[in-house]
C-alpha cells in the first residue's frame, strides 16, 4: 500500500509541477529516481497536495489489483517529469521551450482538461474531476499537467528559479520579496554554499595549525549533503 511506503518527499517547489520535477536527486550528478515505484507516485501525490486520502486509497487499491498498469502509469508521470524540467529550465535560462516538449505537454493537457467537469456547490460553480478521472491511476499525472499548464502561462513564470547548488537543478517558485532566493532549500544546497564558503575563507596555514578542527568541518559538510546519502 502507497500509504504504508512512507518515502518522505521534500515539497519545496512552490507549484506542484514543480515538485514533480523535483522527484529526480543530485539530476546533474547522480540522477537519483525517487519514483522508483507507483506507490512513491502515490505518496509524493499526497504529500505535495494534489490526492485526498480517499484518492490515495483508491489509487492504491487500483495499484494492487492492476500492477501493469501501474507501471505504465509511473512510466507516464516520469515522461511528463522529464518534459517539464526541460521545459521550466529552458525557460529559467530565457531561453524558448522545445517544440516537441510544448506538444507533449499541450497532448496532456487535452486528456487533463477532458477529465475536469464543472460541479455546483450553492452559489457558484467549482472545476473537479471527473468521475472517470477520480478512479485513473494517472490521476496525479494530470494534477500535474494543469499546474504546468497554469504556471506557463502565467505572469508568476518569471519567478521560477533553478537551484544554483551545481549538483541540484531542483525548480522553484520565488516568493521573496525581492526575488533573490537561490537555493530550492537553504537548510540542503543553501547550507553546503555556505560551508564551502566558509571552507575558502580558512587560510590554509590556518587549517594546518589547527587540523582536528579541519576536520570536524569536512565532516559537517558531508553530513549537510543529505540529499545524495539518504
Ligand atoms: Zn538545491
């Protein structure tokens, strides 16, 4: 069960297209899967909010009694992943997106956009998922599309960043005030900068006077680099 595998995401993209792009480790170095398996779809959905907890038992359910289709489906959410890093760092870098990533993505917007239906709650009408959408094991796949979709077209694209830690290429969406935030996490790629920073500061006569000290800081940098030993 998807809710039982408990692989712990960190949400910090700021749109879940982006988290969804975010489900690759160390992309530049080691290309670290987190989505090795459709539960890890399941639970990555929950946690960056786009499936209910009766959506996560569902999806489950249809996970355990159709595996093949599973996989497909995963096979499915990392392809649109992949589309999506390469269409939102194109984009960070100011440079114009691929022609075959915008097919791809406008392909999956039609499917999402075929599986939204209009509901009635009192005064005013509400977009939801269609029935046949509730049960689809690409149910987060599609969340993601229209995130994607929405953030594209959106003015807020221009606050998309890409991690400037060169091991990382995680995206986000900037919400500082002004707009400098560099890091997809400070407490991961922010605090490895400043430990190598650090690190440049020390002169080296200084290192060789003191070497247990030398030491204790490179093992507090390689115990900072979390994300490419959990
Ligand atoms: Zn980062």
């Amino acid at each position: 069960m998807a809710s039982a595998k408990e692989r712990r995401f960190e949400i910090t993209g700021g749109a879940l297209c982006l988290d969804l792009a975010n489900t690759v480790d160390n992309r530049p170095t080691l290309g670290r899967e987190l989505l090795v398996d459709y539960a890890d779809l399941v639970a990555w959905g929950q946690q960056a909010g786009a499936l209910s907890q009766r959506q996560v038992r569902a999806l489950s359910a249809a996970a355990e009694r159709g595996p093949g289709r599973a996989r497909a489906a995963l096979a499915r959410a990392r392809s649109l992943r992949e589309t999506l890093f390469r269409l939102f760092s194109r984009t960070t870098a100011g440079r114009s997106p691929d022609r075959a990533d915008v097919g791809a993505l406008d392909a999956a917007l039609g499917v999402a956009a075929a599986r939204r239906r209009l509901v009635d709650v009192g005064s005013r009408l509400e977009l939801a998922w269609s029935p046949e959408a509730e049960g689809s094991l690409d149910l987060p796949t599609l969340a993601a599309t229209l995130s994607a979709v929405e953030l594209l077209t959106s003015p807020r694209l221009e606050r998309v960043r890409i991690c400037q830690a060169r091991d990382c290429d995680w995206l986000f969406l900037d919400a500082s005030r002004n707009g400098s935030r560099r890091w997809c996490d400070m407490s991961v790629c922010g605090n490895r900068a400043k430990v190598r920073r650090f690190r440049r500061r020390v002169r080296p006569a200084e290192r060789r006077a003191r070497p247990a000290q030398a030491a204790a800081s490179r093992a507090n940098a390689c115990s900072s680099s979390r994300r490419a030993t959990r």
